[in-house]
C-alpha cells in the first residue's frame, strides 16, 4: 500500500471502451485499497464501460464499504465473461496463442461486424435480447443508489433526437440507464428511459468532465483513459480507418472540455477571471500507453476472463505507479499538462505525451532495444510529466504551457 500522508479528495473520470473497461476496473482496484482517511473519491463520471465500473463500485460501496466496492467490480466482470462464454466471438486456447488479444483474425468478429453494417439491430434482434440487462438488474442495488449520497455518480448518455448529451445522476441510474450508457447503435437497439430515446454517451462525452467541476468541491480530476488519441500510423485498411474515425469522434468531446479547462485556467493566472468565482481545475492521468497500444479496436470484443485479467493488472500496476509519483501533486497542481497532452497541434511531435511514446515504442520495436517493462511491474516511464513546480501559493493556479514554436 502506498504511503499516503494526508487526507485528499479526487474525482474519476472514467472512459468507455468495450472489454478494455477491464482496464479501469485495475485502476479502480488499486485506488479502492488506499485507506479512506487519506483518500476520499468525492464523484465519479463514467460512460460506456466506464459507467459500468462506476456503477458497480458505487453500487458496491454503498452495501459493503470498499470491500463491497471490489467484490462488486470482480463479480461484474466475471459475470460477463461467463455470458460470453458461449458467444461466437470466444476464442478458442488455439486462437488465442495464434493470434493473440486482437479479434481480427476471427472469423466470427468479421461476420458480425459485416452483418451489423448490412442490417439494423432492429433486424437482427427484434426482441431486443441484451445479455447485460440481466447482469445488472441482478447486481445494481436500486433502491440503495437512489438513497445514497456517499459517493457522487453521473452517467452520461447520448440523447438521439437531440444529439446533445443527457447526465443522469445517481437517484436517476437504473439498469436502463446503464445499458442507454453502452448502447452501440449498430448493435443495440437505442434504449428508451423515460420516454426518450439515448445511445452510447461516448459520442457527446467521454466521459462528461463537467459534471464534477459543476457538483463537486473537489478540484483534482482524474481521468482513466482507455482510447489513444494520437495515432501515427496512416490507416489504409477499412477497418483501419472505421476505428481511428470512431477514436476521433469518441475523444472529441473530451478535447473540447481539456481545452476549456486549459483556458480557464489561463485566464485566472492573468487574472482576468476570479479565482473566487471560478475553479482553476487540477487534471490528472492514468493512461497505460505503452501496454495498450498493441491492441486494437476488435480486441475491445474480447470477454475472455484471462483477458480481463491481463488488463486488470495493467490497471492496478499502471494505477500503482500514479499513486507513487503523483499523489503529492494532488491539491496542489495538475500531474498532466493538457496543452501538451491533448492539443498539440497538426504537425507536431512533442517531446513527451502520448504521440512521443507511441514513436518511441515503434522505434524500440523495430530495434529491439528497451522492450516495454513487464505487466507485473510500474511502466519504466511516467505517465504523463509536469516540469516541477515552485512550492504553492495560498491559492495555487495552473503554469500555463510554453508555445512552442513549429518546424
């Protein structure tokens, strides 16, 4: 367990991503065993996989405390890849040893995806069977979310006449509004809740960010981040180019509110706003780029429990890493710097982020130097980097970023 000093509150926020939400069940794991007099999650925003993991723990932490939370996610988790079990799409040990984590080379994936280009879900589920809807109406205490306000919980999905997206709060979730969370519009039907019509909430907000900063004291947010924003590979292949689309359009709106934080911020270290009206937001990362960049969109399809389990200890270990080199920086400072993380501009190669350490594995992977650090094992490079900061004012603000000038 890591030494933790003082009592801080943070918020999560937790992105969605098929099978790879296993991966911020890990983080959550990690997070769930610091003692809660040194570590207080004030409210979470998940979509997509990422509202199930906060509902379970949510859920979980209301009947049995952190424990409960942790059995809650593990049980979730297994539950669906016991379900899946007998889908199409399981591998067999022979596949799995050929061809890895990827889904690309089934059969059955690329059957399915075809299908789902040809025909509606409408047409080829028309009694609208979902498997997850029995995990959860099993697994969600109802009447316990409604009621509790220990932890702050908001679910965001996309409202389909509208196109804006819809945040339900915690007294609201129910299992429909989970499913209208997770709802893949070419392979579910769109999920009613209260007579409107919602689908996945990671086209308008993945995750929502400002529900924490408009309902929480706390300002420190830290995002689980499962999609790659940058990607230096040119796609050529149709799936290729479907899956960066769909990884563009899904991290949008989230760029969107990293640069308005990045803005406010700004404007209260020039003082041209109050910092007495406006919160001056602390961002933090827990990202595993250089574990998760060999996997592809197909592989966010895989139930497989060993596969749920070797993204789970990425979680934990990757989490781990974070609690040891940043903790001191919440309350204090932001542990990413946004600009450089996620609005580098067209053209630019930074000297760190996301895009710098996706080079740097393609080239060590083609030189065979400095293989990626064991699963078991911290990442050998930080997550994401700040230059170090001067001790805190009383009211401490964001370093803006240095421009940099292009080649």
């Amino acid at each position: 367990m890591t030494a933790i000093k003082s009592t801080k509150k943070i918020n999560l926020a937790l992105q969605g991503g098929g099978a790879h939400g296993a991966y911020t069940w890990g983080v959550l794991d990690r997070l769930l065993e610091e003692d809660e007099k040194d570590l207080v999650i004030e409210g979470i925003s998940g979509t997509s996989a990422g509202a199930m993991n906060a509902a379970m723990l949510v859920s979980g932490y209301t009947t049995g405390g952190r424990d409960g939370a942790k059995k809650s996610l593990e049980t979730f988790w297994r539950r669906i890849s016991d379900v899946a079990a007998f889908s199409p799409l399981h591998k067999s040990p022979l596949e799995r040893i050929l061809t890895g984590w990827n889904m690309d080379m089934s059969p059955a994936y690329h059957w399915m995806d075809l299908m789902s280009r040809i025909f509606s879900p409408y047409e080829t589920n028309p009694l609208n069977i979902n498997p997850m809807r029995v995990i959860i109406d099993d697994m969600l205490d109802h009447d316990g979310m409604r009621q509790s306000s220990l932890i702050k919980l908001f679910i965001a999905a996309t409202h389909v006449a509208s196109g804006q997206s819809r945040v339900f709060e915690c007294h609201e979730i129910s299992t429909d509004v989970l499913l209208a969370s997770a709802c893949i519009p070419f392979m579910f039907q769109a999920v009613e809740v209260a007579g409107q019509h919602y689908w996945d909430g990671g086209y308008m907000g993945n995750p929502s960010i400002w529900p924490l900063i408009y309902n929480c004291d706390s300002e420190d947010v830290v995002l689980v981040q499962i999609n790659p924003i940058s990607d230096v590979a040119l796609p050529r292949t149709a799936n290729e180019i479907i899956n960066r689309m769909n990884e563009i359009s899904f991290n949008s709106s989230l760029i969107s509110e990293m640069r308005a934080i990045e803005f406010v911020s700004k404007l209260i270290k020039d003082g041209s706003l109050s910092p007495e009206r406006y919160k001056d937001m602390r961002m933090h990362l827990i990202y595993a780029a250089d574990h998760m960049h060999h996997l592809n969109a197909s592989s966010k399809m895989n139930a497989d429990w060993d596969f749920f389990l070797y993204l789970k200890e990425i979680g934990r270990s990757t989490a781990d890493h974070w609690l040891k080199n940043h903790w001191r920086d919440v309350g204090v400072r932001s542990s990413v710097d946004i600009r450089k993380k996620f609005l580098s501009g067209p053209g630019n190669q930074p000297d760190h982020g996301e895009l710098a350490e996706r080079l740097k594995i393609i080239k060590e992977s083609t030189t065979g130097a400095n293989p990626p650090a064991p699963v078991n094992e911290p990442p050998a490079k930080p997550v994401s980097t700040v230059p170090k900061a001067p001790p805190p004012s009383k009211k401490p603000v964001a370093k803006p970023a240095a421009k940099k000038k292009s080649k």
